[in-house]
C-alpha cells in the first residue's frame, strides 16, 4: 500500500503479530510516552575525513545518521491514527534545520536520502543552499510523513538534552539532535540525543543508535578514504 509520494511507501504491521505487540499495546494505551538518550560519540575519525577530503562534516553526519536509520524497520515506524494502522515506511528522510545568523531564525530544509553517498551530498548541499536564501519556516509534516528530525546545536557542547512532545497522536518519527564536539585525551567527542516512541522503542533500541553511529562512522571512513 502506498501514499501519494513514491518516497512514502509502506506496509502495514499486524499489531496483533508485532514482535513488541505487548509493549506497543502498553505504550500506545496505558502510558503514552517517549523515551530519550544522550551519549557523547567519538567522531576523531569522521572528522579527519572531512578535513582530508574537502567535505562538510555536517553532511558527513547527516548521511550516516539517515543510513543509521533506515538499517531497522524499528526506527522506520508510523502511525496512521486515522485508521489506527501501525505501519514501517520503506524509506525515511532527515528533515534539517539552517540558522540564519541576520534573523536567528531557522529555515526547515528537506533531503531525500539515497544509500549512494556522492548523490546524497550533492543534493544535500544544494538544498541547503537554496534554504540559505529564504527566511520563510517551510515545514511541511502533512507532506512529509516518512521524515525524521535531525538538528544541529551548533553552539554547545552539552550533556543532556530533553525534548517534550505530547504523545497523544503516537509520533513515532525519531527525533536526533546533536551539539559541537569537543577535543578530550586527543580524541573528539560529539553529544547525540536520541528520541523516539515508547511504543515502538525501549533503552535499547535507543541505545543501539549509538552503536550502529559509531560502527558505521568507522565503515564509511574506510571506504571513502582514498
């Protein structure tokens, strides 16, 4: 079954047969809730591979996290309340934020993640370059179901990061925020926070997105390397 966007493909989860069908029916009823982390990831490697290669590490980031995240059906689920189906997308998207430092406002900047790393970056940079020109707040959630936030706190390095979101609706989308990181014992260390449902999540499906970053920070170093 399909919605309007080829991008927004999905099929539709038995709750019934759901391997975590006792803890979505406890959290999608009884206890409506999130569940968040803050771990702090070392990123020597990435970032070394930025500077050698001429690359933003931004988009560096930004591709490995969508590729993090598209790895487990877990971190790809929805919730369509108005038929109440518990759905997995094939497919989600980083939906970014670009600081205008004239208004200290952000713009919302919207990339489709493709597994080819060289096509991915190209169309990041280009989209946010076009969001560099406007001012304008252009979310677009009606839209862009299957899209998950990614935000940059550029301006801190920080230890803990809470974000409130009323669970009501069930959103399941993840939520990632991460900060500046910071040189400690030779070695750079970046904070991510991590968001997501507690009905389709629990600590260690969380946790996991730290390990699967670091892992696949370490993968893709090695292969674009040279």
């Amino acid at each position: 079954m399909t919605i309007s966007d080829k991008n927004m493909n999905y099929k539709i989860i038995d709750k019934q047969t759901y391997y975590r069908s006792g803890v979505f029916r406890h959290f999608s009823e009884d206890c409506k809730c999130s569940t968040s982390m803050t771990a702090r990831i070392n990123v020597t490697a990435l970032k070394k591979f930025s500077e050698d290669s001429g690359t933003k590490f931004y988009i560096n980031f930004l591709y490995i996290l969508a590729k993090v995240l598209n790895s487990r059906e877990d971190y790809r689920m929805g919730y369509i309340w108005q038929t109440e189906e518990l759905i997995c997308y094939d497919q989600i998207n980083p939906a970014q934020y670009i600081f205008h430092e004239d208004t200290e406002t952000c713009t919302p900047v919207y990339t489709v993640y493709n597994v080819d790393y060289h096509v991915f970056y190209k169309d990041c940079a280009e989209d946010i370059r076009k969001a560099k020109e406007t001012r304008e707040y252009l979310l677009d959630m009606a839209n862009h179901p299957n899209w998950f936030d990614a935000s940059y706190i550029s301006w801190l390095s920080y230890d803990s990061l809470n974000i409130e979101l009323p669970d009501g609706h069930l959103f399941f989308a993840p939520i990632i925020n991460w900060g500046r990181y910071h040189e400690e014992n030779g070695q750079f260390l970046m904070p991510v926070s991590v968001r997501l449902n507690h009905a389709i999540a629990d600590g260690y499906l969380v946790a996991k997105v730290f390990k699967l970053l670091e892992d696949e920070m370490s993968a893709f170093c090695n292969q674009y390397k040279n």
